[in-house]
C-alpha cells in the first residue's frame, strides 16, 4: 500500500465533486425532505415525549430543556451519516455497478483525485444537511446566533472525517452486504454512546474512556458549544482530535482504495 502524493492529487478532484452535485440538482426536492423533518420528528418525540419525564439537564454549568441539550447531537449524527452513507453504499454502488469510476479514469482524472472528489462530496452532502436542519431547529427555538454559523465548518469537518472512515469501509469490504458489520460495530454504538442522548457522565469511568476515542464524541461536543455558546478549554482538544483524525484518515482512505481498485 502505497501513500498518495501531493504530486497525485490536483484540483481536478472538484469535477468529480461537479458531477455528483449534477445528479443530486436533479433530485433535490427529494434530498431536502429527510433534514428538513427529520428534527421536527425528533423534537416532537422527545420534546413533547422524552423531555417532560427527563426535566431539566446541567450542561457547562448552564440548565438545560432536554431538547436543548439533544439538538445539537441530532445535527452531529446527521453529519455522520450522511457521509458515512455516501461513501458506503453510494461510492460502493458507483464504483462496482454503475461503474462511474471506470468513465472517469477515461478522462485526465487519476484514482486519487476520484476517491478525494467523492470524500469532498460526501462532506459536501453533511454540511447541506446540517444547515437544513439548524434552520429548522433555530426556528423552533433551540439553536442561538450567531454560534449556530460556526456549526457549518464543524460540520464540514466532520463531514471529511467521517467520509474518510466510509471510504475505508469502502475499501476493505468484499460486497455491499458487508456493509452492515461496520454500521453495527461503529455507527450504531457511536450514535448511541457519544453524548447524543445523555451527558458522558452518566457512563461508568471506563466507559467514559472508550467514548473519547469516539470521533461523534467530540463532533457533539463541538456542536453543543457552538451552537448553545457553551465553550471550555476541552473543546479545543475535541477540535484537535477531529483535525489530526481527518489529515491521518483522508491519505488512508485513498491509499486504501487506491489499493483495492488497482490490485
């Protein structure tokens, strides 16, 4: 396995970003609906539902509805998932039925600069769906301004992490089945075990421990502090961690990839 160089990898990438965003203009209406009412369903759930039951929640030192305090994890998984997603089932998809991958090595592209533009892609697809949902969340009440902006490089940056961890997926997999191994080892225990629903404090020690290794962790974090204004010096280590996983994870995925593809 061989690492790309910078040599490799140009901005022609950005084509193969163009022409996933040509077929997603063509079915946008479609694409809108799942962020636009995803919130809502989860709102009326637990807001209406969950939250009289829980009360209130304690969350940097402010006092918190429950709603509040979930609003901003509902953004951060719908940053996971849909790059996770995108770069599982759909890359999967185009690279091994549709055959997509083959037509765009007929032209100038190389493998590195496809896999880069479908990562790019990927994130692109989480930060409109985290900026479809603070809309509907800000709306509502529960997001402030102007902390609810910088959610978009976070998401952004989510976006690559978790597009690079879907492309690995991507590259390690022997068929779309294959997919549902890494979907219940990792993104289910992620949504379920990062903070989204109940403080990390609620864990036992060791557990506490195991989901700082959790990159929607520290995504959550990040989100929360944003968005609710809620900052501590441990959201400075949450962005480190996303920033070095993202720079190791990207030149991973390629390299992978790159690997099955050719080989």
């Amino acid at each position: 396995m061989k690492w790309p160089k910078p040599s490799q990898i140009s901005g022609r990438s950005i084509r193969v970003w163009q022409r996933n965003f040509s077929i997603y203009r063509q079915n946008w209406k479609i694409s809108f609906v799942p962020p636009l009412l995803e919130p809502l369903l989860y709102i009326l759930a637990f807001g209406v539902g969950l939250a009289v039951m829980v009360g209130e929640l304690e969350y940097g030192g402010a006092r918190l509805s429950y709603t509040t305090f979930i609003a901003p994890a509902l953004v951060s998984v719908a940053v996971m998932h849909n790059a996770f997603f995108e770069t599982t089932y759909n890359s999967f998809v185009r690279m091994y039925y549709q055959k997509t991958f083959d037509a765009l090595l007929a032209t100038p592209l190389n493998l590195e600069e496809i896999i880069l533009g479908e990562m790019l892609w990927a994130a692109t697809k989480s930060v409109i769906a985290a900026t479809l949902m603070s809309c509907v969340i800000s709306l509502c009440g529960f997001f402030a301004f102007p902390g609810t902006l910088l959610l978009m490089p976070i998401a952004l940056l989510g976006g690559l992490l978790f597009a690079a961890v879907g492309m690995i997926c991507t590259a390690l997999v022997r068929g779309i089945e294959m997919f549902n191994l890494p979907i219940f080892l990792g993104i289910t225990p992620m949504f379920l075990f990062s903070g989204t629903f109940f403080p990390l404090q609620n864990l036992p020690g060791w557990a506490q421990g195991l989901a700082q290794f959790l990159p929607l962790t520290h995504l959550v974090a990040l989100a929360r502090g944003c968005s609710l204004h809620v900052w501590s010096a441990e959201l400075w280590f949450s962005l480190f961690y996303l920033l070095v996983a993202t720079l190791l994870l990207l030149p991973l995925a390629i390299a992978l990839m790159v690997r099955r593809i050719v080989v």
